[in-house]
C-alpha cells in the first residue's frame, strides 16, 4: 500500500474511533436502575433514536447502528481489498445470530412461521427460503455464501450445532488469513487482538465436536487432541489446568471455564485494540482495531442491558464486560 492509502486508513479510523464508549459511559449504564433506564441514557447520547419498546428490539436497534457503521467503514475501505474484507468479516459476525436462527429454522422444517423474525436479511428475502441451497444462493457469492458453502462442505453429514459452530470458525479462521499477510509490527499488533479468540474458537470446537480446528495461538495442537478424545468433564477441567490459560480460567464446570475464556479474550482484545490506535499511525491493523471495537461495544451494552433485566448485581455485570471495570 502507498503512503496515501495508510494516511487514509489512518484518517477515516480515528474519525470513526470518537463515537465509540467510554470507561465513563459503562460505568454510567452498569449504576442504572433497569434497561429501560440503560435504553434511555442512550437515547440521550444519541447512540439510538428511540425508546425501544422491548429489549429485543434494544439489540436490533444497538446491532442495526454497529451494523451501519461498518457498512460506512468498509465503503470507505471500499478500494482496499485487506482492510475491506476485515470489516465485512465484522458485520458477518455481527449479524450471524440472526443467520443462525434462519438456518435452524430451515433444518427444523419451522420457516414459514419464523418469518417475522427477518431483521438484518430483508434485502436478500422477505421470507425465510425452504432450504440450504437456496439461502445460499439468495446471498449470491458475497461473505454469508462463502461461509456457509465452508460450513456446509465440512459439516456434511454432521448435525446442526456443528454446522453453527463452524460459522463461528469461519470467522476466526478468515481473520486469521488475513493477518497472516501483514509484515513486521502490524502483523504482531493485528495478531494479539486475535489471539485469545483463536484458542476460544479451537478449544470449544474441539471440547463441542470432538474435532482440530488448527487455528490457535498460545496453546498447541496436542492440547486439542487431547480434549477432543476427552470422555467427561473432569478430564476436560484436567488438560485446560495444562493450558496458558490455567491460571485465569474458572474451572468449576466446562461451562464456566469457556465462559471466562471467552471473557479473557475480548479483554486481551479491547485492550490490544486501543494499543493499535497508539502505534504508528500508518498501519492497517487499524482497521481490525476500529472493528473489534465496535463489535466489543455492542456486546457490552448488550451484556449490561440482559443483566439489568434478570436484576444482577453491578459486581456480576462488570465482570462480564471487555473493560476492566474496579
């Protein structure tokens, strides 16, 4: 890339970097009553434009706006082939709750009646399409095509959890190709926001599956074997304690130990980020930067919303967060 195409990274990231949250703003959202109050302190930011009426329209609302953003970012990027495809792996993931639920609903026969439920995929198809094939040819070659052509090659023959599961691999694993062609500082600093998620990914593939997924960073591939062939819980808690990871993970339960990694990941990941952002400012890792950001975001505020409706306290809240809150 030309000095001009960095600088323009480099413009275009740190002007989209200012709507993003502040340690502030979490700690404002976490002390309100209820989400209805964490909706209305939004609003006010002018984060969201209305009052949602539930909280599973507050996510649409908080998704939709990340969304938007991205699709902004990556028409900005449009001529950039790598910090493009970076942010289009972004709106991916971001909308790939909603894919999930349409792909479920076209294995379990239950489509027609789940219609109502298309929010992010209205401009590929008013109604929920009667198979496999056809919801991939109603994206037409672009990034929900690609992957779920990957997830139904592997997964052929394999149930419907695996085949989810390896739209989440998809993600990580195309992430990771990317970055894998950056140079010198920018590859280290792209590669440290990915890390912990690369083992995340892996490690639940392998405990859920039974299967190496060899995309990992500071665990090795004997590791996976190892939970792979895994028969109980006990010998699953046993080879994680083997792990970089021992020391920070919750291994009470398999459960708990995969919720705290995947904590420590998008951690390690927000902090990683905004390291990018005091680096040299020519550097295309930006790009993955700004993105992580934005999806850590709204899994946050999503986060504090879902707690401040099952009525948890702060202390359990802020430790489900990607800041580091005392």
């Amino acid at each position: 890339m030309s000095y001009a195409i960095y600088s323009f990274i480099h413009s275009i990231s740190r002007t989209q970097k200012v709507s993003l949250l502040t340690k502030g703003l979490v700690n404002e959202l976490i002390s309100s009553e209820s989400w209805n109050n964490v909706a209305s302190l939004l609003k006010e930011r002018g984060i969201i434009e209305e009052q949602p009426a539930s909280i599973e329209d507050f996510e649409f609302m908080l998704k939709s706006r990340s969304l938007t953003l991205l699709e902004k970012i990556r028409n900005y990027f449009s001529i950039f082939r790598v910090t493009y495809n970076i942010v289009d792996l972004y709106i991916y993931m971001l909308s790939l709750d909603e894919l999930k639920n349409i792909i479920v609903s076209i294995v379990n026969g239950t489509g027609n009646g789940n219609s109502n439920k298309i929010r992010f995929f209205k401009k590929y198809f008013d109604q929920i399409p009667s198979s496999l094939e056809e919801l991939t040819n109603s994206f037409k070659g672009n990034i929900y095509a690609n992957a779920l052509s990957y997830a139904i090659k592997d997964g052929q023959g394999k149930n419907i959890s695996y085949l989810l599961s390896l739209l989440d691999i998809y993600f990580i694993k195309k992430l990771s190709e990317i970055i894998e062609g950056f140079k010198g500082d920018w590859k280290s600093l792209a590669e440290n926001i990915i890390c912990y998620y690369k083992d995340y990914y892996s490690i639940s593939f392998a405990i859920k599956h039974k299967t190496v997924e060899n995309t990992v960073c500071k665990i090795g591939t004997e590791i996976l074997k190892d939970l792979s062939s895994s028969t109980s819980n006990t010998e699953i808690l046993d080879i994680l304690r083997r792990t970089q990871y021992s020391k920070m993970l919750n291994v009470n339960n398999t459960y708990e130990a995969l919720a705290s990694l995947y904590r420590m990941a998008r951690v390690n990941a927000r902090k990683s980020s905004e390291l990018v952002f005091m680096s040299s400012p020519f550097n295309p890792a930006l790009a993955l930067a700004l993105a992580e950001l934005i999806r850590l975001d709204t899994e946050d505020i999503v986060s504090i919303a879902n707690a401040k409706s099952l009525r948890l306290k702060e202390e359990e809240i802020k430790k489900m967060l990607s800041f580091e809150i005392i």
